[in-house]
C-alpha cells in the first residue's frame, strides 16, 4: 500500500507539476498576447507622435521659407482692401447720380423733344421752301446789310471778302 501511495505520490507531484506547468504557459500566453496589444497600442502611438512631429516640422519649414510670401501677400491683401474701399466709392457715387438722372427723367414732361421740335416747326406757318423771315434779318446777326444775302446758299461776294481782309489788316 505504501508502494501504491508511493507511486501516486510521484504520479500526484508529476500531475501538479503539469497542471501548474499548463498554466504557467496559459498564463503566459495571456501576458505575450496583451504585451502584443500594449505593443502595437505603443507602435501607434509613436507613430502618432512621428506623424504630430513630421507635421510640426513641416508647418515650421513653411513658415520660416515662406514668410517672405507671406509678407507679400500681406501687402496684396491690404493693395486689394483699398481697391476695393475705391472702387465702392466709385460705385456710391455712380449709383447716386444715376438715382439723381432717374429723379430728374421723372420730372420731365411726356413728350419727347422730337416732337416739341416738330410741334414748333408746325406752328411756323410757313410754305414748305421758305425759310423762316428772322434768318435772313440783319438785325439778328448785327452785320451791316450789304452782307446779308438773299439767297444764303450762294457764296459771299469776291470783292467783299477781298476788302473784308484789307479792312482787317489796316
């Protein structure tokens, strides 16, 4: 019988010895499994880091190379503010003496002075190929009566126009 515990003695410490063997491997593999997850959770967030980093740098490298542009577009900007503030006042401007035309035009009486011009002419009472008598009228011009004309489409006198100069250059 003590054989028999004996051998289940061993048997027993062997068979604890692979239960805790069993787990410790169990037990193991869980740590390697969540040192995996802690790893790969590290990985990103070194990547994260890099990437924040390459970024930073890049926005640094733009802004120490291209602060000249920056400046002169700093200056386009304000060129571009004080067009515009001009050409608004221009505007302004337009847009108040087109309202100022528009307000007259409606004081204006309705009918056209094309046909104020025909009305006047109607009125005139003349034949068809006369003139009007005040065009032929020394007293309207002032000029002595030899030049005014009977006929205004013939030419002036040559002799006239000779003593009109020699009077001119005395």
């Amino acid at each position: 019988m003590q054989q028999l515990i004996a051998k289940q003695q061993p048997k027993s410490e062997v068979s604890l010895m692979e239960e805790s063997h069993k787990e410790l491997v169990k037990w193991r593999s869980g740590i390697d499994h969540h040192l995996t997850e802690i790893m790969a959770s590290l990985k990103g967030v070194q990547d994260s880091m890099r990437n924040m980093y390459v970024e930073h740098l890049s926005y640094l490298s733009f802004t120490f190379l291209h602060f000249d542009e920056f400046i002169y577009i700093q200056g386009k900007y304000g060129e571009f503010t004080i067009w515009k503030t001009k050409v608004e006042q221009q505007f302004a401007e337009i847009t108040n003496k087109l309202s100022d035309l528009k307000a007259s035009r409606e004081c204006v009486p309705p009918s056209s002075p094309s046909d104020r011009w025909k009305d006047w002419i109607e009125n005139t009472n003349l034949p068809e190929d006369e003139f009007a008598t005040w065009i032929g009228s020394s007293e309207l011009l002032n000029v002595p009566p030899e030049m005014v004309l009977d006929d205004p489409n013939t030419s002036l006198p040559t002799h006239l126009l000779s003593e009109g100069l020699v009077n001119k250059r005395r």
